[in-house]
C-alpha cells in the first residue's frame, strides 16, 4: 500500500488520514540541497528510528533501530562518501543530528529520496518525523507524535510513500 500525500496538510494511508506538514517552500520535483521543499515522487520508506531513552519500541513490522547520541544523517554535499546517508557524526563533515533535544525525531522514518544512486547537492535528509505545531519543515513530512504511533502500527517494510 501507499501513505499518500494528498496535498501540504493531508496524509492518507488505507482509511486513515492525518494532519501534517512538509516542507516550508512547498513541494517540488527537483529538489535541491537547503530550498526547505519537499520532493515530489513514490519513494520507498526506511527504517524506523527512535528514542529509547525516552519511549518505548512502538508496535510496527517496520526494523526499529534505537537512536544513539553519535548518530547523524550527513548532509554534506561534498562528501560523495557519506552524502545522504546515515553516519557517526564527525565533526568536519557537515549533518543532521538525531539525537535531538526537540523531539522531532524521537520517532523518525527515512523516505528513501535520492538514496540509491546519490547526487551531491539533489536534497538529504527527507524524512517521516514528529512536530508539535505543524509549521514548515526543511524538507521533511512531519506528524503528530499520536498520529506517528497509528501509522506505524499500519505500514510494513513495503510501503511507499507517493508525494504529489
């Protein structure tokens, strides 16, 4: 099945739908490092990533991986190495923490954007995560954590998430 983005505010999978928010500019086909938009396509969905220190393993068929304080996803666009992919953080090359103080990503899902045959500054990053107000992210789809928790019980490792 397909979690569908249905517009900047509306996602649905089966007969649920959720509340949410994507990226502050909008939503794009080609996307570019930094422009706070998010790709327009169907992607695959990743791993499930979460905070155990602060919540436990949610019920879901997705592999849950517990968030560790070294862990980042780089964002680096001259690192063709490590571009866009999870790493342990080091401090010379430019990332995103996911071990965060905001609770974003106490729940966290890679949309797997740009993943297989990487291109430097194409966008990094894009993930499913959590938001309290529903403001713009930079490039990410985000949800309620409640909503986050119901999804998670309904998708499995072949759900793809369709951005129009």
């Amino acid at each position: 099945m397909i979690i569908l983005l249905k517009n900047k505010e509306t996602l649905i999978y089966d007969n649920f739908q959720f509340k949410c928010c994507v990226g502050k500019k909008g939503i794009i086909r080609n996307k570019i490092e930094g422009d706070r938009k998010t790709p327009k396509g169907i992607f695959k969905i990743g791993n499930l990533y979460f905070r155990k220190d602060k919540n436990k393993k949610p019920l879901t068929k997705l592999k849950s991986i517990a968030i560790k304080k070294d862990m980042g996803w780089c964002d680096d666009k001259t690192n063709k190495k490590n571009y866009n992919k999870l790493m342990k953080i080091n401090k010379k090359i430019k990332h995103e923490k996911l071990y965060r103080l905001d609770n974003k990503y106490d729940f966290m899902i890679p949309i797997l954007y740009n993943t297989n045959k990487r291109v430097l500054g194409k966008g990094s990053a894009i993930f499913i995560h959590l938001t309290k107000d529903y403001k713009g992210t930079d490039g990410c789809v985000a949800l309620k954590k409640q909503d986050f928790l119901i999804l998670l019980k309904l998708i499995n490792p072949n759900t793809k998430i369709k951005i129009i």
